[in-house]
C-alpha cells in the first residue's frame, strides 16, 4: 500500500472513530430540548428525568469527542501538507469561530448541569437550547471547510501560489447551505434513534416495573417521532444535494447513480452494481425520468454521464453501491417510525416485543447511514482534495513508515471506544432510574 492510500485509510479511520462521537453530540442536545420543552408543557417530571440522564451521556460522550477531534486535527497537519498550505490561507476562518461556538456549548452545558433546577422554566430551557446551538454551530463551521472542499472559492492558484483570497467568499461557498443542512438534520436523527435502541432494549426487560417501563415507553415515542420528522427532513434534503451536485460535481451524480450516457429523461437507478469495463449498471430497478426530475425539477433536465469525463476523473464506481446504502437505510427509518407510531396511537396497542426487537437496531442503522454517506462525500469527489484543483496525490504527506502508525492510532481507537462503552455502562448500571423517578415523586 503507497503512502497516499496509507494516509486516506488512516485519516478516514480516524474520522469513522470521529464521527460517531461528533455526531452523537450534535443529536443528543438537540434530544435534551426536545425533553425540556415537552417537560414545562407537560409538567411530567419523566422528562426532565431523561434530560438529565441523558446529559450525562453527553458529557461522557464530549469527554472522548474532545481529543478524538484534536487527533483529527493533527491528522490533517501530517497526513496532508499540502493541503493544509492552502487551507491555512483560504479557509480557516471556521475553524477559528469554531472555538467560540465550542465555548458556548461548554458554558452553558455547565450552567444546565448544575444549575437547572433553580432555574425558572424559561432560563432553564435557554441553557440548554444554548448548548444545543453550540454543538449545531461547531458541526456547521466545521463542515463548512468540507463543503468549501467540494465546491472551492474565493481564492486562485497562479504559478502554485495561492492569490486573490476572500475568506467570506470561501466560506460561503455554493454548497455549504445544502451540506450543512444534511449534517445537522442527519445528526438529529441519529441522536433520536440512539434513544429508541435504549428504550426499546430496556422495554424488552421482563423483569422491570411498571413504573419504569412508562419512563421508557415516553422516552420511546418521543424519539420515535423526532426521528420520524427528521428522517423526512433529510430525505427532502436529499432532493436539494441532488441539484446541487448536478450544477457542481455532476460526475459524482453520474457515480452515484451509475449513469454513463448523458440523457434528458434520465432514469434513477434503485441497487445493482456499476460495471466499468460494459459501462452499463446490472441488476438494478430504474425508475424512468426520476434523476432528472431530482436534478433540475424537471423530466427533461439532461443529466450528464460518466462518458462525458476523463476515466481517470471518475469517483470510485462502488459509489453507487454506498449512495444506495445510504438512501436505503434513511427510508427504512422513516416507515419503521411511522409504522410504530401507528401501531401505537392509531391501533392502540402496546409495542409488541418482535417490533422491539427490531427498533433496538435502528440506532445501529442510523449511525451506519451516516458513516456510509461521509464515506460517499469524499470518496465521490476522488481523485480531488480540493475538487479540480488539488489532487489527492498532491495533497498527501510523501513520508514513509505511515504503517506503524496507522496500527497505533487503531489501536487507540479500538481502546478509547471500549472504555466509553464500559463507562457508561458502568455509570447508568450504578445510577437506575427508578430512584431518581422516586426521588421526583
């Protein structure tokens, strides 16, 4: 293995590791809104008991999400000079409001943890509608710099050198609205569903009382329904990232979609498999005028295919098979949301254990949609770093022995991941809910 591809398995690794814990403390706030909003309506105490409990796993959650991310950092300085020449100069404008959002999260996280109690309901709900705009605002700043990736501007390259710099031009560039908008809605949702496998495992339990299954079924059919919401959220989104890469990166479009011959009438191609030496898609289910539809809101919109590039420009092909993953998994989570509120509200009936079985795997599912479409975004703008620009050869360290270090940081990995399941395993063990439930009468 070259150093290149060393350096793209080691920093999307350490991403993968990142991602989980970057976007877990993006949803999760959100959740705890959500919790303290329907507590001061309801005034049913369950709900600031899941806020609180759910805070918890917030900080433990923050606890690793802090050096997970500055590793991440030094991944980028090592692993990528190049790259990090330009980025210095371009676009480290987020990178440096980031900081203030991180230390409005982290103050008012303070302020909610300890002071919430004493608080009327309207600063109560500040605080911790101010930690959740601050985790928001840090996934927003910092997915800037990866939409700016996609869609470079406010700069040129002239004799290798880079000229004619506008920071606000950078930052505001063309995809960062849509981008943005899919991380933030997509970390809610994986926040939601991290509560529905926790409740439905707990509901599972044969041995719990009463009172605290009524504790889990709210905090099941809360989630659920912000999930179902968000999920729908992000399919609509959806929609937006498809013009947006038809105007912008329209070969990661045709990858995506498997789409060789230019065409008005373009069919969207549901599964299969792209086949680069036929340049055709097999076993795929089409449906006609769909992709263009999706591109330009209209059946005639002429949707460009991978012919049309250099084949040395083409994304990876197995894309396709990722962007399928993805949008498979997000559909799936809106009918199992859907399907369990009706079940619940409209037939009234408990949650049979079968139904909860299988809600306990859509946290799982949910993360997986979100790694699988990370995956999909940078590897669907390869061979660029910076799309036309910056090639990825470029951009890469040419240090050798990158081996050694890819085994250590996985290890790491692997080890910081174990001991955060064991904490919170330990801490939620030592700390039930049913006397806190008590305790609040």
């Amino acid at each position: 293995m070259d150093s290149v591809m060393l350096a793209r398995s080691l920093f999307g690794s350490s991403m993968a590791f990142h991602i989980i814990f970057a976007t877990l403390g993006v949803g999760l706030p959100f959740m705890i809104v959500m919790a303290e909003i329907v507590y001061q309506i309801k005034k049913d105490r369950d709900y600031a008991i899941m806020a609180k409990r759910w805070t918890k796993c917030q900080a433990i959650l923050l606890g690793v999400g802090i050096p997970s991310g500055t590793m991440v950092g030094v991944m980028l300085s090592l692993l990528w000079p190049g790259f990090m020449e330009i980025v210095g100069q371009v676009i480290a404008l987020p990178f440096q409001i980031e900081i203030w959002a991180f230390l409005l999260e982290a103050l008012f996280m303070s302020i909610y943890v300890y002071a919430a109690d004493r608080l009327p309901p309207a600063l109560r709900i500040a605080s911790v509608t101010f930690v959740a705009l601050g985790a928001s605002a840090s996934a927003v700043l910092i997915t800037d710099a990866h939409a700016w990736m996609n869609t470079p501007q406010g700069f040129r390259l002239e004799n290798g050198k880079v000229v004619d710099i506008d920071p606000w031009a950078a930052v505001f560039n063309p995809s960062l609205p849509t981008t943005a908008t899919h991380v933030l809605v997509s970390a809610y949702v994986l926040g939601a569903f991290a509560v529905v496998s926790v409740a439905a495992a707990k509901l599972l339990g044969r041995k719990r009382p009463e009172r605290e299954r009524q504790y889990h079924r709210k905090g099941l059919v809360l989630s659920l329904a912000i999930g179902g919401v968000m999920s729908l959220l992000t399919a609509l989104n959806g929609h937006e990232t498809a013009q947006m890469l038809h105007h912008y990166q329209p070969e990661k479009l045709a990858a995506a979609e498997g789409l060789f011959e230019t065409q008005a009438f373009a069919p969207l191609a549901i599964g299969g498999f792209t086949d680069k030496e036929s340049r055709t898609i097999r076993g795929a289910i089409e449906i006609p005028w769909a992709l263009s539809f999706l591109a330009g809101n209209r059946f005639d919109t002429v949707v460009k295919g991978l012919n049309d590039f250099p084949v040395e420009e083409w994304p990876p092909l197995f894309v396709h098979t990722l962007f399928n993953l993805m949008v498979g998994i997000g559909s799936l989570l809106i009918l199992v949301s859907i399907g369990s509120l009706v079940f619940r509200f409209v037939k009234k009936k408990e949650f049979p254990r079968w139904l909860l079985g299988g809600l306990i795997c859509t946290g799982p599912l949910a993360l997986i949609g979100i790694e699988t479409g990370w995956i999909f975004s940078c590897t669907g703008r390869q061979p660029w770093t910076i799309y036309h620009i910056q090639s990825t050869a470029s951009a890469a360290t040419q240090s050798e022995n990158l081996g050694i270090l890819f085994v250590l940081f996985i290890g790491l990995f692997v080890f910081m991941l174990v001991v955060t399941a064991l904490v919170l395993r330990y801490h939620f063990r030592r700390h039930p809910v049913t006397p806190e439930m008590l305790e609040a009468g």
